[in-house]
C-alpha cells in the first residue's frame, strides 16, 4: 500500500469550492407564483397505483401537485416536453445547481441542448425537515430508481413493478411507443418524498422511512407544457427496502390546477438555452 504524503491532514483540510455559484441564475418570481396560486382551480386528479405508474399532462402555466394519501409513500417523477420527448428532466444538472434535494423556490432543469426550466417548486409541505443528522434531507435528485437490471444483478431473479418498469409501461401506454423504445425515454428521477442521504462513512447512498404523512405535498409550476408519469414505488415508505412485493404500498395522487385569467400576466415560458452548439467549430 503506498504511504499518504507528509502533508496529508493539509490536503485534507482545503475549503471546497461550490463548482456552480448560482447567483446569477435567473431565479423565478415567486411572488407572482403565489399570486397565481392564491386563486388556481382544481382541474383533473390522477392517481398512480400501489406498485404502478400513471401519466398526467400539465399545461405550461398551470399548477401540479403530487398528494400522499392512504399511507406513507413516496414516488419516482419522470418529466418530459410534452410536444418533445427528447426533452426531458436532467437530475444531474438539477442536483449541481440546487444541491441533492430540492424545495420550494429550486427548479427542475431539463437535459441538454435545451437546459431551461421545466418545473418550479412553488410548495413544499416536507420543507420543514431540512438535513438530519444522518445527512438524510427528502425530495433527492442523487437516487436513479430501482430497475429490473440492478435487482437481476444483486438478487439473480426478474421484478416487473420497479419504478424503472412501471415508468415505462406508463409511458409505452400514453404514447402507443413499444416497450423498448418508450425505455430509452425515461430517465433518472426527482424522488418525491423519499428520504435519502450518503453514509458519512462509507460515502453509500442510503435512504430511510419517509417523513411524508397523508395530506403532505409538494407543488409545481410548469414552465412548459409538461408530460409526467409517477410511480408509486413498491416500497413504500422506502425504510427496509425500495423493491418489494411485501412492504405497505398505497396510491399517490396527482392534482393539475389551473390559476384564473390574467393571473400570471405577461409570463411566458422560458426560452431554450441559448448556447450556440458550434462547440468550438
């Protein structure tokens, strides 16, 4: 084993250096999203099954949240432009702007070349629980979702209501794509409502039983006219394990509100990035 360096507690003790300051981001108006909300109208509840899927389509300018009820559970958000599935969220870039989980006030950013706003989270009734000591916070973009794949390589046999599946077979029946092609579609995931973290020894991702209590919630705005799908994860409150045919499972519902005329005035949906894409050509 080859021995540290002299100096190695030094080189351990160097401050870090957030990589993206985000001041000059362009921040939303939250102000105007609250006046919007103030008078918003429920349009249309969806609910994703225990162990399953549902798809939902939100218009750019409207109001969407995801509900607990029945039980604690928590959810796997894919979203995609709903007139452009190339489009769609980009966990990884949303987690180096905000951090590994997200609240009210942070944004859902979508995958390049496009990298603008998709969603804004207006409310967070989980906002309260901030980081534990454990490192554990709620909402996590660092999670991908638990997968047929994985669960093949670590336990040697097939499992078909994972959140990877079920988000697939939403999106196949929605769009009339076959399987294999609505696959290459979904993506890495807002985990809504689980309680995620990394081992402060082992650096592991690690999750733990969701606070989430029904009638908890949190709201979106949509930037742009959204197709989403939600899985209701089989494993429920995700505090033994986040594939299972035996943990408690129980519905989540989706809520797409509308704000009344005029309420968001000259709002409009933000632009794509305006990078140049020559790269250097």
């Amino acid at each position: 084993m080859r021995q540290p360096p002299l100096d190695a507690q030094a080189r351990r003790d160097v401050k870090p250096v957030i990589c993206y300051p985000v001041e000059s981001l362009p921040a939303p108006d939250m102000k105007q999203y609250r006046a919007a909300r103030a008078g918003m109208e429920l349009k249309e509840r969806i609910v994703a099954p225990p162990r399953d899927a549902c798809t939902f389509n939100v218009p750019a300018g409207h109001f969407f949240r995801i509900v607990c009820e029945g039980g604690s559970q928590v959810g796997d958000l894919n979203l995609w432009n709903a007139n452009d599935l190339t489009e769609k969220f980009y966990s990884g870039k949303t987690r180096a702007l905000h951090g590994t989980h997200i609240t009210t006030g942070e944004r859902m950013w979508s995958s390049f070349p496009y990298l603008r706003p998709m969603a804004t989270v207006t409310d967070d009734t989980l906002d309260w629980y901030g980081i534990d000591a454990f490192g554990g916070s709620v909402h996590d973009v660092i999670g991908t979702r638990c997968d047929p794949y994985t669960g093949r390589l670590l336990s040697d046999h097939d499992y078909h209501h994972c959140c990877h599946s079920n988000l697939t077979r939403a999106l196949a029946d929605r769009s009339c794509l076959p399987l294999s092609e609505a696959e290459g579609h979904v993506h890495d995931v807002l985990n809504v409502f689980m309680c995620t973290g990394f081992s402060r020894d082992t650096g592991q991702y690690f999750m733990k039983a969701s606070p989430v209590r029904p009638g908890d919630y949190i709201e979106f705005f949509a930037e742009i006219d959204l197709l989403g799908a939600l899985s209701a994860c089989p494993g429920g409150d995700c505090s033994s394990e986040h594939s299972s045919d035996t943990a408690a499972s129980y519905p989540l519902v989706v809520e797409v509100y509308s704000p009344e005329d005029g309420a968001l005035g000259d709002w409009k949906s933000p632009a794509f990035n305006a990078y140049s894409r020559s790269h250097g050509r």
